[in-house]
C-alpha cells in the first residue's frame, strides 16, 4: 500500500461511513434490529449527522488528495461516484423513516434522477461532471444534513426544506442536462 492508494481509501471509508448513517438513522426511526430508545434518539441523530457530515467532507477530500498526489486511477473514477450514490441513498432512505413529509418527495425525486444519469452513462458515452452538478451535490448534502438538523432543532425545518427543494431543481435541472448532452451526442 502506497501513499497514492490514500484517496481511493477515503472513497471506500465514505460509503462505510453512509452505512453508518442509515443504521443510526434506521434505529432512531424504531427500525432494524436495534432501535434507539427514546430518550437516545436524539444522541443516534446527532451521531448520524456527524458520520454524514465526514462523509460528505471526504467527498471534497478524495477528490483533492487524488490531484494533490498525482493519484488519479480508474478505480477513484468509478468508485468516487458509486460512494457518493450510496451516501445520498443512505441519508434520504433512513431521513425519510423518520420524517416522510420533509423528505421523502424531494429525496425521491434526487434518487430517480441519479438512476436516471446513471443510465445515460451506460450508453457509454463520456458524460464528464459539469461544474453545476458539483454544486448540486453540495447543496444536497448540505440539505440532507439541515434535515437531520431539523430533527435536533426542529427551528430548522424550514431551511431544511428549502434547501431540499433548492437541491431537487438543481439535481433535475442538471439531469436535463446530461440527457441534452446524450441525446446530442446520439444525433452527431
């Protein structure tokens, strides 16, 4: 193991950490084999949200450590994307346990795009990363940690919501885009 395996680590320790959050957020939601007693629910939420906002860290951490040490490899290409699926998966199926009305609609609708990119690039056709959809991760994970907020400080509600929504429009906007470019690519 060499220095330059160090961002593919960082990748595979996210999409342990997003098993993480689920469990937590499973258990504080009463489901799965070990749920939360009340009085600790909100402790497992707090400690879901700190696994998911190191989570969400390493995905700018990876990413940096790959450039930063000449470590780019096939494997971090498929992978990065794979682990940030599974992290947004984790965060929406678990959130949505626990508060459906505040996330199920704008999670589902994350989720459908992301199958629906995916697919595309199945055509296999490069459909690099536009700087718009760097962003529209950000503001998801930042959503998705304001939920979580919301769950602790229940004030949070709204601008939990709001930045839900704000990730949806950028997250099916920018899946319009993708299929744009696909079907572009497909005519020339």
């Amino acid at each position: 193991m060499s220095l330059k395996d160090l961002p593919n680590l960082v990748t595979a320790a996210r999409i342990a950490l997003a098993l993480g959050v689920f469990a937590l957020l499973a258990a504080a939601a009463g489901l799965g084999p070990v749920a939360a007693a009340a009085d600790a629910r909100a402790a497992v939420i707090g400690s879901a949200l700190a696994l998911f906002v190191i989570a969400a860290l390493t995905d700018f951490l990876d990413g940096w450590l790959a450039r930063r040490l000449d470590a780019r490899s096939a494997l971090g290409v498929m992978l990065d994307p794979i682990a940030d699926k599974i992290a947004l998966v984790a965060a929406v199926v678990g959130l949505s346990a626990l508060d459906a009305p505040l996330v199920a609609w704008p999670g589902t609708l994350m989720l459908m795009r992301e199958l629906f990119v995916a697919g595309l690039r199945e055509t296999g056709m490069k459909l690099p990363v536009s700087q718009l959809a760097k962003w529209k991760t950000t503001v998801q994970l930042t959503g998705l940690c304001a939920a979580m907020g919301a769950e602790l400080v229940p004030a949070l509600r709204p601008a939990a919501a709001a930045l839900l929504w704000l990730a949806t429009g950028l997250t099916l906007w920018t899946g319009l885009d993708y299929l744009r470019r696909t079907l572009a690519n497909l005519k020339g």
